[in-house]
C-alpha cells in the first residue's frame, strides 16, 4: 500500500469506509484498517484522505445540493467521521500508554477520548513544523498538551482541577468520562476551538484537520450550542 498512487489509495479509502459483508470479509475490513493503522506512513496518509474527503464534502454541504444529494453527502460525511474515528482508536490499542503516570488519573473510555484529541493537536504540531512557520495561535494550542501533562515529548504529572460541571454542554459524549478525563478534555477541546476562531478566514488544511477532531470526539462546542 505504500507504493500505490495518490488515486489508487484515495478509492481504497473510500470503498472500505464501511465492511463489505459479514464473516471473512469482515475480518479482511478489520485487517485492512488494523493495517492502515499500525504503520506511521500509512497512517498519516488515510488521515489525510479522510480529512480531503471531509473538506471536499463540508465545501459541497456549504455550497447547497439538492435533497438527495445533501442526503448522500451527510451520509458520506458520517462514515468518513466514524472511519477517522476508528483510525485514530486503533492506532493505539493502549491509548496513552506511553505517558505513564501522567495518564494515570484517566479510565480506559477517557484516555481513548483524550488521546484523540492530544494526538489531534500533537499531528497538527508537527505538521506546522514540517511545511511553514507557526503562528501565535498555533503555539498557544500547542500549549495545552503541556498544561494537561500530555505533551509526547515531555509528559509529565500535573495536577488539575476536577470541574464537575465542565463540558456539561456536551451532554453525553462527556458523561462517559471520569471526572479527570473531562477536565483533561475541556482544557484541550477549548484550545482547539479557541485556534479555531483566531484561524478563521486564515486557515490551512492542518488547521482544518485539527478541528476535525471535536466532531469525532463528539466535543465540537457549534455542534452543542455552546
């Protein structure tokens, strides 16, 4: 897979957002997105089909398309939110793992939730790095991996406040986390959506990757109202 054109793997993506049928074929699906998962390089590269797919389809749904149409759209647009979804699961069987005590305060549903979303914020870091200069919105949401205690390259314990009633606005894709998980979260999901609002008008492909994490947690503060 990684040899194929940007093509050739841009349609495997797409015909396998969903499994085809039950039994050996399933368990080719599961393969397949264990596969695209558990490499750094192909990894990277289904994130960065989906989040095209994504943007491609949100620009459509923006446009105006008729009612079949903006129905096939939101259909597509959920299964390639529930694929971004898995990858990002399965890319670490044991979410946080690497941080140690750092992560210690979190139960195994708030760890994969918050790992998401310090994955989100760490990919859109490097990515920054790698293809132009940062801006100061890009360092301040950077910035929340280390007052979480979440940064890769340095974590660390940190102590913080549980708020019984942060992220009450997000119903129940938040009362499934402990109370340190939500506070890890809240933190992290107002940086995100903080760069959100300082990029508008300005934003580029990572940005709108990053965003893309709050509707997959579940935790996108336009999407609650908030």
């Amino acid at each position: 897979m990684r040899a194929m054109e940007q093509p050739q793997f841009e349609e495997l993506v797409r015909g396998h957002l969903l499994p085809s049928g039950e039994g050996p074929e399933r368990k080719a699906w599961r393969q397949l997105w264990s596969t695209l998962a558990g490499e750094e390089h192909l990894q990277e590269r289904t994130f960065e089909v989906l989040d095209g797919f994504l943007d491609a389809t949100e620009e459509a749904l923006a446009v105006g398309l008729d009612g079949a149409g903006e129905v096939r759209a939101r259909k597509f647009r959920a299964q390639c939110l529930e694929a971004w979804a898995r990858l990002a699961r399965d890319a670490g069987k044991q979410p946080l793992a690497w941080a140690g005590a750092a992560a210690a305060s979190l139960t195994v549903e708030g760890r994969q939730v918050v790992a998401m979303l310090v994955s989100a914020i760490a990919r859109h870091r490097s990515a920054v790095r790698r293809y132009g200069a940062a801006e100061d919105r890009d360092r301040r949401v950077w910035s929340a991996l280390g007052r979480v205690g979440l940064d890769p390259a340095d974590p660390h314990p940190v102590q913080v406040d549980h708020d019984s009633s942060a992220l009450a606005w997000a119903g129940p894709a938040a009362e499934r986390l402990n109370p340190a998980a939500r506070a890890f979260a809240a933190i992290l999901v107002s940086a995100i959506a903080a760069h959100r609002r300082a990029a508008e008008g300005q934003d580029t492909p990572a940005d709108r990757r990053l965003w893309h994490i709050l509707t997959v947690t579940g935790l996108d503060p336009l999407e609650h109202g908030d």
